[in-house]
C-alpha cells in the first residue's frame, strides 16, 4: 500500500499502528508453537511498524524505506516532549539484530542457533512494554 497518497498523518498513523498490532499477535502464536527465530521476527516487524507510524505522525513525510528501527526513531526524537531512556534505545538496536533478510539463509541459521525459549520470552515481553510505551509518544 503506498501510504503518501492521499492519507492524513493520523491515517497513515493507524495504517501502521493495524499491521503493527497484527505482527505483535503474531508473535506471540509463534511464541506458543515454539518457533523462536519467527518470535523475535515478528516482534522486531512490530515495533518497526509502529515506529514507522509514529515517523508518519511527526513528519507528514513518506517514511523512510529502510529497516533501522533506531535509525527511524532518532529522525522524531528531536520532536518529542519527554525524555527518551537510553535502554529503550538500545532495545531498538537490538530488535534490528532481528530483522530477517531471506536472501541470507546461513544468518538465519546462525541466529536461531543463538536463541531459545527464555530469549524469546525475554524479547516478546520486552517488545510488548517498548509497544506501549511508542503508543504514549503519540501527540
């Protein structure tokens, strides 16, 4: 869906906050079948999402095609009217780690080997409290 044409910021808001919710469901279906590689995905998608919503809300601007969620959050923070800690940061650097390229098969199998049920218990939790703390962020 091309977000830029024709939407109000708080539409594009809302077309990112649905699909943002709907990846966050998502992971925790993966986290009850025991898929940690696809949890973690899916909760790196989520917050990407979100945060791309938040950029369609302070910037009225098309939102950057890329996956550095921090990168991403950086470009509004200049715009926020509360302090940011730098942990929620530092959880955004580390959802990137997540993102999964398909093109990259040998890093998919290198990072599942890295993870298990408490890992992804851990980052499902985490990326459930990172979500609600974007939504307060909203003007």
């Amino acid at each position: 869906m091309d977000t830029s044409k024709k939407m109000t910021s708080e539409e594009k808001f809302e077309y990112w906050l649905d699909i943002a919710q709907y990846d966050l469901k998502s992971a925790g279906i993966m986290y009850r079948s025991g898929r940690w590689l696809h949890v973690v995905f899916m909760c790196q998608q989520a917050i990407e999402k979100l945060v791309k919503g938040l950029f369609s809300l302070y910037k009225n601007d098309t939102v950057p095609h890329i996956h550095d969620i921090r990168a991403i959050f950086l470009k509004i923070m200049p715009n926020l009217t509360i302090p940011v800690d730098e942990k929620n940061l530092d959880f955004l650097s580390l959802l990137n780690t997540y993102y999964l390229n398909t093109r990259y098969p040998a890093f998919k199998e290198k990072l599942s080997s890295t993870l298990n049920k408490t890992a992804a218990k851990t980052t499902l939790k985490k990326t459930k409290e990172i979500f609600e703390w974007l939504l307060t962020l909203k003007p």
